[in-house]
C-alpha cells in the first residue's frame, strides 16, 4: 500500500490478507476498512493510523467488483458478481 503526502508515494505495511478485488473506505470509527479478497478469501483488514493492519472478520460473500459508500456513520458494500 502506498500513500501520498502531496511530494511523492511513501509506501506503507501491506495489508494482512490479498485483497486484489475489494474496497475502501475511511471511517470515523475505524480508519481505513478494506472489504474484499482473491481467490475464494475474502477479508476485512482495518487500520487507524496506516502503520498497522489489524484483521477482521471474513467477509461472508466470495464476490469481487465490490463498491461501498459511508451512510449515517457506516460503511455499506454493495454490488460484485
């Protein structure tokens, strides 16, 4: 994962899981949530501060082509195939 401080990329900690199809939203609660997976693996890997990623759940649909929105405080995930 890689970030932008306006100058150039930093790259930060990988995530715990591959998440090639997935998405990702910035939370108030939570930071940055990634919902998504490869492979049959589907994840949710969470991090406050980009340093370090802390495991979810399993996500329960084995989908890619994710889309998510924040609404009223939460995060939804929607679409896929």
């Amino acid at each position: 994962m890689f970030s932008f401080n306006g100058k150039g990329f930093l790259r930060r900690p990988d995530m715990n899981q591959n998440h090639r199809y997935g998405t990702m939203q910035s939370t108030d609660q939570l930071g940055l949530v990634m919902v998504g997976g490869s492979s049959g693996s589907y994840y949710v890997d969470v991090t406050q501060d980009g340093n370090v990623w802390t495991e979810g759940t399993r996500y329960p649909y084995s989908e890619y082509g994710l889309s998510s929105v924040i609404f009223n405080g939460e995060m939804h995930v929607f679409g896929g195939h």
